[in-house]
C-alpha cells in the first residue's frame, strides 16, 4: 500500500465505523503528516482522492470535513434523517409520450399513498443526459432510491459504473422496460420475447408465411422482440431471410417516412410485417398508404404495446399489450418495499396479450374474426 492509501484507508474506517461524522473536522495537514509520519504533499495527495470520492470536502481557508453522506457512501444504509419523506427518482428516456405517462402516473400514486415524493428526470435517450442525471443523484444524495430506464440498452454504456456507484451508496436502483446485461439489477418490464413470438405466431396462424419484421437495432428490447419473432418462425420450419428484416435506431424512426424506398425494398414479396412497437406500426401504415398499398388487403401489420397510436390510427393496429399500468405499480412497490422493509428487490416480467383489430387479414384475403372491442388474448 502507497504511502497516501493508509491515509485513504484510514479516514475511511473513521467513517464507516461511526468514530468520525459527516460535518466533522478532520486533523490539519501538519497533523496527519505528523501522524502518519509522511510529507504534507502525500497527506494532499490522499485528501484529493477522498474529495474525488464524495468521503470529504475541503473548504477554502478552513480545512477538510466529512461529507454529509460520506456513511452512506461506506457502506451505512440506514434512512438518512435530514428530510421525513422519501424522496423517489424516476429516470425516463421519454415522459410525455407513448406509453411513459401511464408508468409515471401509477408509480406517482404509489408512491404518494406511501407519504414520498416523485422526482422526474428525462434522458431524451441519450448517454449525455443518462450521465448528468446520474452524477447529479450522486453528488447531491437527496434521492433514497431510483427508478430507471436504461438508455440504449443494446449498445455498450459508458455509465454502468455510476449505477454501481448509486448502489454502493446505499440508493437502490430498479430498471423498468429493459436492462443492462453487464449489472445484476433487478428489472420490471414486458416479457418481450414473448411479445415477439405472440405477434409472429399470431400472423403465422393467419397463413402469412413471408413475414418482414423491424427491430429496433440500440436497445434490449429490439434484440429480445427478435428473438420471439425468429423463434417463431423457426417452429413452422421458415427460414430467418435477412433481406426480410430492417433494424432501426432511434433517429431512424423519427425519419422513417424519408427512407421508404429502403423499408418497400425490405418488404418486398412479404404478406405481413412486425413491428418492434406501436409507433413503428403506425409509421409504416403511412409509408404503404403513400406507396398506395393497402393494408391489411396486401399487407398486414401488427405492433407491440398497444398504446394510442395503435388505436387511433387510420387503420387500427392489432397489437401486443404492454401493461404499462401494471409496471409502474410493481417498480413503485418493489422500490418502496426495499426502502421501507428492506425487502430483497426481483425481477416481474409481465406475460404478453394480443389486442385484435383491423391491420391483419387472414392470408388469402379473409379477416379473422374479431373479439369484441377491448378484447384480448392471452398469450399460451
């Protein structure tokens, strides 16, 4: 061990054993380098490190002190006394569109019945913003644990460290709608390969057998939807036809209508199409609306989630439900448990149901019949 590491090491166990408070004051300079019997520069040396780890804070013309949260950040998890209520982040990519206000608005009801405070953060998607919010939970501790959303879960983060970090602070972290592979956190979200299989399946007993698909390429979900989508396939003996299949990122779906031309060239041949989700769906409607093909007549499509833009669209969208509702609840009890109780977090996977419309025919040019509205089947 380097000379400034005792130093490190040394305050630390001050902290974590209680001997030494947040607020309190540590020894001059004079005085650790007399302790430890080393130059004034190694103890700067060791202060610095205990700064860059939120355990101390040097203030101008007055000297070091410990941190207000320098316990928890060591390993002390007990409630931290400065405010009564508890206080829940909630970390979104989106939270004024699609399905997120669903989730926000039951986690918010939870979370108020349980005497909290909801705390909204918005990502747009981007790594950028993922990290500032991230940093900022860390650096202030004013959160007693966090809702999250990963951001671009299919792709590498460079922020999984932070998460760590939130972590071995004590804050407990819950991921909702995906997960990274690379963390053992705990999750609640749609099974989503299952979705992609009850889509599929779904068209194939229709008698589609050229069935396109569009994935979204920069998140988990994309991945596990395909996964459904190919196992399905593979169980009626069809083949995995690449040409067949267009993987899509953020961006590219703001823009899919500009890029018709490469998603008709992918659809080409093919009887229906599945899509990643509902605004997928009702973007591609569009673009076959444009290209004056008709849908379902020569060609079906279904989306997954079942939001909004599944029901109001010109052509309403079979779909799989994303019981978003139901997510918001389970996160907010799972967090809320383990704030309150102590309780060990899991991970709930919700089961996927298919909502029949008007965008699927039966292959040959028969509809299938249709449930009664709001119906919905179950998936097996």
């Amino acid at each position: 061990m380097k000379k400034f590491e005792k130093i490190v090491t040394w305050i630390q166990e001050e902290v974590r054993s209680g001997r030494k408070v947040s607020g309190e004051k540590l020894p001059s300079e004079q005085e650790l380098s007399e302790q430890f019997q080393v130059s004034r520069q190694t103890v700067r040396r060791a202060l610095e490190e205990l700064v860059k780890e939120n355990i101390v804070e040097s203030r101008r013309g007055s000297g070091s002190y410990i941190c207000e949260d320098a316990g928890m950040l060591l390993g002390n998890t007990e409630r931290r006394a400065d405010h009564e209520e508890k206080r829940i982040a909630v970390m979104l990519t989106y939270i004024d569109t699609y399905i997120f206000p669903v989730i926000i608005r039951e986690i918010e009801k939870k979370v108020t019945q349980a005497g909290g405070i909801l705390q909204i953060a918005m990502t747009d998607n981007s790594v950028a913003k993922e990290r500032m919010h991230l940093e900022e939970f860390l650096r202030t501790r004013r959160i007693d644990g966090l809702i999250a959303e990963p951001v671009k879960s299919g792709l590498p983060n460079p922020n999984l460290d932070l998460y760590q970090k939130l972590q071995k602070s004590g804050i407990p972290v819950l991921f909702v709608n995906s997960f990274y592979e690379n963390l053992t956190i705990p999750h609640v979200s749609l099974d989503d390969e299952k979705a992609g299989y009850l889509a599929t399946k779904h068209l194939l007993e229709c008698g589609h057998t050229r069935i396109a698909g569009i994935f979204k390429a920069d998140d988990g979900q994309g991945r596990m939807r395909y996964a459904g989508y190919t196992k399905a396939l593979m169980e009626h003996s069809l083949k995995i036809k690449n040409r067949q299949i267009l993987w899509v990122d953020s961006e590219d779906i703001r823009e899919m209508e500009m890029e018709s031309d490469r998603i008709l060239k992918r659809l080409d041949g093919c009887t229906a199409c599945v899509c990643y989700n509902d605004e997928i769906a009702s973007k591609l409607v569009k673009v076959l609306q444009s290209a004056e093909i008709k849908v379902p007549d020569q060609i079906s499509v279904i989306g997954i989630d079942n939001s909004s833009l599944a029901r109001f669209c010109e052509v309403p969208i079979t779909s799989v439900n994303n019981p978003a509702n139901e997510i918001g609840k389970c996160a907010a009890q799972i967090i809320l448990d383990k704030i309150d109780k102590n309780m060990e977090m899991y991970s709930a996977e919700f089961a996927p149901e298919l909502v029949m419309r008007n965008s699927v025919k039966l292959s040959g040019g028969f509809s299938p019949t249709l449930p009664a509205p709001g119906a919905a089947r179950s998936y097996r």
